[in-house]
C-alpha cells in the first residue's frame, strides 16, 4: 500500500513538473512574440527616409542630366560617384 502510495505521489509530482514546466515555457514563447513586436514597429528610422530621399533625387538629377547632355552627363556622374566615396571614406 505504501509503495503504491509512494508510486502515486511521484506520478503526481512529476506531472506538476511537466505542468509547470509548460506554464514557463508559455510564457517565455508570449514573451517572445511580444519583444518580436516591439522591436519591429521601432525598425523605421528617419535615416531610412532620408537614404530613400537621396536615392530618388540622385536619380532625378541623373534622368535630366542625361536628357540635357546625353551620354556625357552618365560618363560624368559615374567618375564622380568613385571620387566622392573615396572622399567620404577617407580618414
């Protein structure tokens, strides 16, 4: 009788555990999702905007550029994208 009661209890014991055990990772799995949320709506940066701005404008002035002088006007913007980065990233 006492065995069986021992059985019993660790049965039950072990069940607790795994049911606690599942309750924890519920809640790390929500706690997850939920920081996965947070993080994702403060991804948008102004310097996202600003960067796509400046792509736009930049191929704007090249389009109009080209119209106005045609090839001489690409020849020239693709010197002087190297010559700028390599200025820009000069120390």
């Amino acid at each position: 009788m006492k065995e069986r009661e021992n059985r019993i209890i660790s049965e039950l014991e072990k069940e607790r555990g795994i049911k606690e055990d599942l309750a924890h990772h519920r809640s790390r799995i929500a706690g997850s999702f939920q920081a996965v949320r947070r993080r994702s709506k403060t991804t948008t940066s102004p310097n996202a905007a600003v960067l796509r701005t400046g792509a736009v404008l930049f191929l704007v002035l090249l389009l109009m550029a080209y119209l106005t002088w045609g090839k001489v006007a690409l020849y020239g913007f693709f010197l002087l994208i190297p010559l700028y980065i390599y200025l820009k990233f000069k120390k």
